[in-house]
C-alpha cells in the first residue's frame, strides 16, 4: 500500500485496509488503477516515490511495489521507468533523472532489461550514487544494516507509544 493511495482513500472518505468487503476492495482498487491509466493516456506525467515520507514506508522497497502496481494498472514498462526517472527528475530539476552529460551521475547497473521485466530490477550488478559505484555486495550491505536501523527505530517507537510505556 502506498502513501499516494491512502490519499485518494481519504479524499473518497473510503478505508480499503479495513474494509472486510473484498468486493469492495477490488473495486475501489479497480477504479484507481483505471484512473492511473486514464491520467497516463491523457499525458499526465505520473510521478513514482511519493510515499517517502509515509510512516512504515522505506524508500526504494516500497517504489518497487509502485512501480509493479503501475505496470498493473496498464502502463508499459517504459512508462513506468519514466515515471520514476525521467519525469520524477524533471519535476524536481535537480539535475537527475536521466543519463547524459552534466547530470547526476545516479543509476543501477542490471543483469537484465527492466524493460522485458521490471523484477529486473532486483538483479543488480551495483549502483551509481552520486558519483561513487557501490557492487550488489557492498550496497546489500548498507541496505541490511538501513533495516535494521529502522526495525530497531520502529520497534523503540512502538514501545513508546505503547499504553504499558507510562508503567
């Protein structure tokens, strides 16, 4: 679940999390997959990564569920990828977003084409950040040691906002 659906969830005045229809709750879900589709027909540029911000969601592990859910809701590969690179960079115009001269320099290096297959993505060689390769070894590594800085985060937050925390 992203933090963009909880958004239309509100405006609709609509909870699909809790909504024991499941009727109901592929419906909704149909209806904003099919408004995905429209807003990509009509030539909005769709934005992937809205929900960094969002509680309980870790940016990059939760964009690859985006992405696969706007391949779901029709859009091609390369829309998808656009969403997420080109456009996303032009939106912000920080200079990112693209592979040419004088931008950025921050990409994944793939065993395989995203464009055949966005699990694709998963199969890295290594990542370009900011200048600097990390191989799939070394960049594991620094996402393990994220996750487990934010189990502990949100485990220690639980604990706090637990009703026993004031005994």
């Amino acid at each position: 679940m992203n933090y963009t659906l909880l958004i239309y969830e509100n405006a609709a005045g609509f909870d699909l999390r809790n909504t024991p229809d499941a009727a109901a709750r592929q419906a909704y879900w149909g209806g904003f997959m099919a408004y995905t589709k429209a807003l990509q027909d009509a030539g909005v540029p769709l934005l992937a990564g809205t929900d960094t911000h969002a509680i309980g969601l870790v940016p990059g592990f939760s964009l690859h569920r985006e992405l696969q859910s706007m391949k779901a809701a029709g859009l091609t590969s390369f829309e998808v990828l656009r969403a997420a690179t080109r456009n996303a960079g032009e939106f912000l115009g920080g200079g990112f977003g693209v592979v040419a001269a004088g931008k950025r320099a921050d990409l994944l290096l793939l065993e395989g084409n995203p464009l055949d297959d966005l699990e694709n993505l998963n199969r890295r060689v290594g990542v370009m950040a900011r200048g600097q390769w990390f191989a799939a070894e070394k960049a594991k590594q620094m996402m393990d040691g994220l996750a487990t800085e934010y189990r502990g985060a949100t485990e220690n937050g639980a604990k706090r906002l637990s009703p026993d925390a004031g005994s």
